[in-house]
C-alpha cells in the first residue's frame, strides 16, 4: 500500500528499511527516503508502518 502519495512510498519500502537498516524512527527513515517532505499527511502512517514493523520482528524472533 502507498504510505506517500506526493512521493510513492510504499509500507514495504518502509519495511525493508526498518528490517536491513535498523530504521527505528521517523528521523531516521526520512534519512533515508522523502517521507513527509511534501505535504505531510503521511507521517503518522509511516511512523506506524514502523511501529508494527519493530513489533511483528521481535515476535518473529522470540519465536523462531
């Protein structure tokens, strides 16, 4: 699913980000892509994608 429209940012861009770089924090991904440098809307859905991303990973983990 696009996360930003203005730039076509995807979750998955955001994932793979989160999963080989450690991105952490909507500071450190936008170190990375141009999220939120136009208008903005996507922020809180990309901090989200983050979020859960983090999540889902270290369930992963103490189960495998």
């Amino acid at each position: 699913m696009y996360v930003c429209i203005c730039k076509g940012i995807t979750d998955k861009d955001i994932q793979q980000l989160v999963r080989e770089h450690g991105v952490g924090s909507l500071r450190e991904l936008k170190q990375h892509l141009p999220i939120g440098s136009q208008c903005g809307t996507c922020t809180k859905v990309a901090q989200s994608v983050i979020d859960n991303t983090i999540i889902d990973e270290s369930l992963f983990k103490d189960v495998g």
